[in-house]
C-alpha cells in the first residue's frame, strides 16, 4: 500500500510500506476514504524523539471497514466510520471513567512512541485500528465525510477546551491562535452560547477566516483593548491558548480577568513553564489542560455536525492527492493554508 511516511525533519515522502493487516482480535482494518494533516503532525515534520524515519504519519481519518478480528462485535466490514486519533481499550478503570487519553493501551497513529504505543498512520492508504470497538464510530449516513473527519482530534479539541474552560451563556471568551484548533475552539465556544469570541492571529487571511466563522479577529497587540470593550474593562471570562509554547500561555494569562479560567489545548513539548503563581493565586485564576477525547466527546459531536449545528469545513483550505502531500505539509507550514485534507 501506499502512505506518507516521515523520511527525516521537514521531509516526508509518498512510500509503498507494507499494507497493514489485523494483527489482534480486536482490530478492524480500514480503507482510508479522507484524511487530513493536523497541526500536530507539522511536530511530527519537524522532528520528534519517539518518531523513527519510515513511521507512517497521519491521525484523522474517514473510511470504511474491511475487515474485523474474531473479538470486533458491533463494527462490520462496509461500515462508514470515523476513527479517534488514538486508541484505547475501553476496559481498564481510566476508560470506564471517561478519561480515555489516559488508557495505559494508548496509541496514537502516526506519532511513532511520543505520546503511547506505535501506530501505523491514516495518511495512507489502510490503516490498522487497535480495540476498534472503542476506537472507531459509525458514522451517520447524512454525515458528510469531510465534517466527520474533524470529530477524530480538531473538533474534539475545540469541545474539550471550552468544557475545561466551563464556558456558559453569555461568556466573553478569547482564544489565542486561529489556526484550525483555535477555529474548533471557536465554533465549539459559540455553540456552548459564548457572547463573543475573540481570536487573535498574525495572518491576515487568518483574521478574515475567524470573522467569516463567527469570531471576532484581533492581533495579540490589540486583543486586550478588544476584550476590555467587550468586559467592562475586566478580561475575558475563559482563555484558551491553541498554539502551543510559553509565548502564548503567557498572552493567555494577559487576557483573563481575576476569577477566570486559562485552558491550554496547544500541544506542549518543552519541559518546564515559568507560570505566573502569585498572580494566580491572589487572582485565584483557574489554569488547566485538556486533550481532544474523540472516543468520550464523539457521540455529542457527531449529531451536531450531521444537522449542521457546528459547520468546521470552513477551515478547510484545500484537498490534495497522496502525491501531494510532501508539498501541503511545506504550505501548512509556511502558514499559506489552515486545513488540508487527503484523497488517498
């Protein structure tokens, strides 16, 4: 089969790889109809310990089953599904509760050993899913594929974020970063009865997108005038930081008023933060992280997206072939598109 696989940082290339198969009893294998490069795989691009060259890449996927393990009951071959970006067993007393990205059988696909066991990833075309029964979810047949695709990780993150953040009715929330993620968190804070959400980006056909999809754009230099217009002068009720690094974290915290909540949804690789403690405390700010849990959070999300009630595919930039995603993943990159997706 063919797949993009990383070759090495800032190169991936369109390999044959062996076709992937079931392995275990409780695998599924998936035909990819549609996936998609993530922010977290431009990581990946760059260059990641956990990620050796010839790793297939790739986490958000649409596609149809071909085949199951003796132990897959309720998913069956020509079933349409989405699949979670990562894997967990749906048993053990962290999935019982909910808190799937804890499983001690995590995988994620595509990312090598960074964030749990080896996967082969979904930029490709089959891909082998791991306790398919927890992982995958059958998809509407009024849910078009290129909203569905987003449940698996973006969209996810956007809900979780503003979940995390305890966004209500009437909230003036800022979130910082409009890339695809900032833009779920967007959709996902409106859809939770935000007042306003203002969203802070550098990149002009950025700030038109973030105003096309409901937000309100800004630059970080004029997002605190934006939010103290819209407060009374106190901050913004809940900041959710979506880029990643301390730049922003600390953005972040210039923004939210005393009694606030600061969410993080951007994907972290340093190992140390400076946080600010004295003002956390005597503002008793609330500071927290949280992680897009497609196999908790999918069944909320997949309604809304086959009625219409969240639309992500505005984020949408292009759709390339395999053949061209070595050039989408520089363009991602270089900040010319928001969101690719992949025909395999």
């Amino acid at each position: 089969m063919r797949a993009v696989v990383y070759a090495g940082p800032e190169q991936v290339e369109v390999r044959s790889v062996p076709d992937a198969h079931i392995e275990a009893p409780e695998d599924a294998l998936v035909r990819v109809t549609l996936s998609a490069i993530c922010g977290t795989d431009l990581h990946a691009w760059h260059g990641l310990d956990g990620i050796p060259p010839g790793t297939p890449l790739g986490h958000e996927f649409v596609g149809e089953v071909v085949a199951v393990g003796s132990a897959v009951q309720h998913i069956a071959p020509g079933d349409r599904v989405v699949g979670s970006d990562f894997t967990a067993c749906g048993h053990c007393w962290w999935c019982r509760k909910g808190d799937h990205w804890e499983c001690p059988h995590r995988g994620m696909f595509g990312m090598g050993s960074v964030f749990g066991r080896p996967l082969g990833g979904a930029q490709a075309e089959l891909v082998r899913v791991p306790f398919a029964q927890t992982t995958l979810m059958r998809l509407p047949a009024e849910c078009p594929a290129e909203a569905a695709i987003f449940a698996g990780d973006t969209l996810a993150s956007g809900v979780a974020a503003a979940e995390r953040g305890g966004v209500k009715p009437g909230d003036v929330v800022a979130v910082i970063g409009g890339g695809a993620v900032g833009q779920m968190v967007s959709l996902a804070c409106q859809n939770h009865g935000a007042a306003a959400v203002v969203v802070t980006d550098l990149i002009p056909a950025r700030l038109e997108l973030i105003a096309a999809l409901g937000g309100v754009p800004s630059s970080p230099d004029n997002a605190r005038a934006i939010v103290d217009e819209l407060t009374d002068g106190r901050g913004a009720d809940v900041v959710v930081e979506a880029v990643g690094g301390s730049g922003p974290l600390e953005t972040a915290f210039s923004l939210v008023r005393r009694r606030g909540c600061v969410v993080s949804v951007g994907a972290h690789f340093a190992a140390q933060w400076p946080m600010p403690v004295a003002r956390a405390f005597a503002d008793e700010l609330c500071v927290c992280f949280a992680i897009g849990d497609s196999i908790r959070l999918g069944p909320r999300i997949l309604p809304l997206l086959t009625v219409g009630a969240i639309d992500p595919t505005g984020v949408v930039s292009e759709r390339v072939p395999l053949d061209g995603v070595p050039d989408a993943y520089r363009r991602l990159a270089e900040h010319t598109s928001v969101k690719i997706l992949i025909d395999p």
